[in-house]
C-alpha cells in the first residue's frame, strides 16, 4: 500500500499546481490620462518594467474619449503585476492633407502634443504598481 499513500502526499502538491493552470499571469490594469483637467483623447501609454530586460513585456493601451485605458500585453488584456515606469505620448489627430493622389506612402510620425515631455520612461517621473489581482492606476494628470 505505499503507492496510495504516496499518492495522498503528492495530491495537495497537484491540486496547487493545477490551480495557476490554464491563466496569462496578466491582471487587469485601467487608468486615465488627463491633460489640464481633460481627457486626453488618443494618448499612446507604455508600461516599462522597473528592472526591465530586452525581452521584458511592455504593457500599452491608447486612450479612449474620456482619456480612459485599458492595458494589454501582446493580444492578452492585463498586465504582469509589478513596478513599472510610464511613458505616454499624445499624438495630435492628422489633419487632411488635401491630396486626392499620390505616390507618398510614407506616413510621417504625428507631433507629440506633449513635446515628449513624458515619452521617454526614464525621464517622465511617472511611475504605476500593477498588483496581481488587478488594479485602477491614480490618473496621469498632465501639464
């Protein structure tokens, strides 16, 4: 009978590892980004890991009318829990160019209406803790 006694000993031991099984590891993590008291509409978020690597997930989201977000991770909703510094740019919204044709298909990058004042992490002074049962990060209120 040593078999089944063994087996007694290891189910618990099973049971925990089965329970991780089947979830991303990413918590859902919403805030809003707001510039003079307003939604800033379009406003590109990134989560840059605290001790991130080359291979690090950055977590991003862009901004909806209300200057709400929601991030993702790759295709998954969420974020990995942990510290992270925040970059976020605000592209202005591209204006007619009054080209009915051309052979241009280059698409040059939008000005940041935020003049890259918060779109370096390291320099933004920005900072968000994403805990693993999900989280709604303090507002970005931006100048």
């Amino acid at each position: 009978m040593p078999t089944r006694s063994v087996f007694w000993v290891l189910l618990p031991a099973l049971v925990s590892l089965c329970a991780g099984c089947g979830g991303n590891g990413l918590a859902p993590t919403t805030g809003k980004v707001t510039v003079g008291g307003k939604p800033a509409k379009g406003a590109v978020v990134v989560f840059h890991p605290k001790e991130a690597t080359i291979k690090s997930q950055r977590p991003s989201a862009v901004t909806d009318e209300n200057g709400a977000f929601s991030l993702t991770t790759g295709l998954e909703g969420g974020a990995p829990p942990g510290d992270y510094l925040v970059a976020i740019t605000w592209p202005e919204e591209a204006k007619p160019t009054g080209k009915i044709m051309s052979t241009d298909t280059s698409s040059p990058e939008p000005p940041d209406q935020l003049k890259g004042k918060y779109g370096n992490a390291e320099t933004s002074k920005l900072t968000a803790t994403v805990k693993a049962g999900g989280t709604a990060v303090p507002t970005f209120e931006l100048e």
